[in-house]
C-alpha cells in the first residue's frame, strides 16, 4: 500500500520547519556565546593590565626607597625648631654618590654607638677637622664657628675633639636636648653610614629643610 503523498508532504514540511527553528536558535545561541566570550576576554584584559600597573607601581616604590629616597619620621625634638618631634620627612640617598657631606647638611645615619638604630642631624665638624665647644661657642680648629645654624646656645664645654678621615661631628639643633657627638662613646659618623641628606619636610610642617 503505497503511502498518501499528502501525508508524506505535510510530515516532511513539519521536518522542514523543525530544522529552521533549531538553526535559528542556533544562530541565537551563537552571538550571545561569542559575547559571552568576548566580554570574558575584556575583563580578563583589565584585570592583566591593573595587575601590571600595580606591580610595576610597587616596583617602582621599592627601587626608590631602597635607593634614591627614604621616608621617615622624626621621633624626637632634638632637631627643634628645623625639624619638629612627628615630622615626617624626606631623605635623598643620593646626595654623596658625586660629593662629599658638607657642614650644615641635615643627614640620617646609623647611630655608632648601637649600629642599627637611624638618627637625624646636623653636620657640624668634617674630616680632619678639631672641634671643641666653651663657654655656648663651638671653635673648629681654634676658630669660632661663624655660622651655627640654630639660635639655641649650650653652654656645655666639649673636646676638642678631632674629627677621622671619613667620618663627621654630629650635633642637633636643639642643642640643650640633643643626644649627639657631644655625649656618644663613638664621637663620629662614618661616610658609609650616613643613608642619605634630609631634603624636605613635607608633613605636619611643610618645608624645605636647610
């Protein structure tokens, strides 16, 4: 018995549609996957280009604390009025790799007499230099020290002291309250562990330190 062509014609016809129908939601499915993908590849994207900014901002600060500046605070009053007790200052580390130390400069050091602790202060005697205080007047080699650098006068008689090759005279500021060269068991810095010179104070009291 042969089968009705009606039959046949309206049974291929529904084949037919059902096979649009699948390739329409195919052709749906299709560019909503390639979104789907591409909008994953955008994200992945930024998040590789915010990590390499971050890493390379991270490299970039430790290269510069570890060699070119130092950030520190101040923890005590003995540079007063320069350099007040909480400051926070800045430090450059390369302010000798083309010159010597000079008298006046601000530095951060090694204190010697416990090789690890840092302090701030003034550089007041150089290499080969004799120094020695009385009566509130600091002499190097015999002669009275025209520019001191702070107002406050001590009148604690010191030395004379006379200063080694390669190593500095340290005294603060706030010459009544400062625990310096004046009062250590090892009177004198080394070049090498002077860290670097105090050039700005740039919190609470913002200023160029001189």
């Amino acid at each position: 018995m042969k089968p009705d062509n009606r039959e046949t014609q309206e049974i291929e016809a529904a084949d037919i549609s059902e096979t649009q129908e699948d390739m329409e939601l195919q052709n749906v499915k299709e560019p909503q996957t390639q979104a789907t993908k591409s909008k994953g590849k955008a994200i992945i994207r930024e998040i590789i280009s915010n990590l390499t900014i971050i890493i390379i901002a991270l490299g970039v600060g430790f290269f510069l604390n570890k060699y070119m500046i130092a950030n520190a605070q101040v923890p005590t009053s003995s540079m007063e009025t320069t350099v007040m007790a909480g400051d926070r200052i800045l430090v450059n580390r390369l302010s000798y790799i083309f010159g010597e130390p000079q008298r006046g400069d601000i530095v951060t050091f090694i204190y010697p007499d416990d090789g690890k602790t840092l302090y701030l202060k003034r550089i007041i005697g150089l290499p080969g230099e004799t120094i020695s205080g009385k009566k509130g007047v600091i002499y190097i080699d015999g002669q009275p020290l025209q520019e001191d650098f702070t107002e406050e006068v001590s009148y604690d008689n010191f030395g004379p002291y006379t200063v080694p090759e390669g190593s500095y005279f340290m005294m603060g500021d706030n010459r009544n309250d400062s625990w310096d060269s004046r009062y250590w068991e090892h009177k004198f810095v080394k070049l090498e562990d002077i860290i670097g010179k105090a050039e700005l104070s740039y919190f609470p009291h913002p200023r160029i330190l001189r």
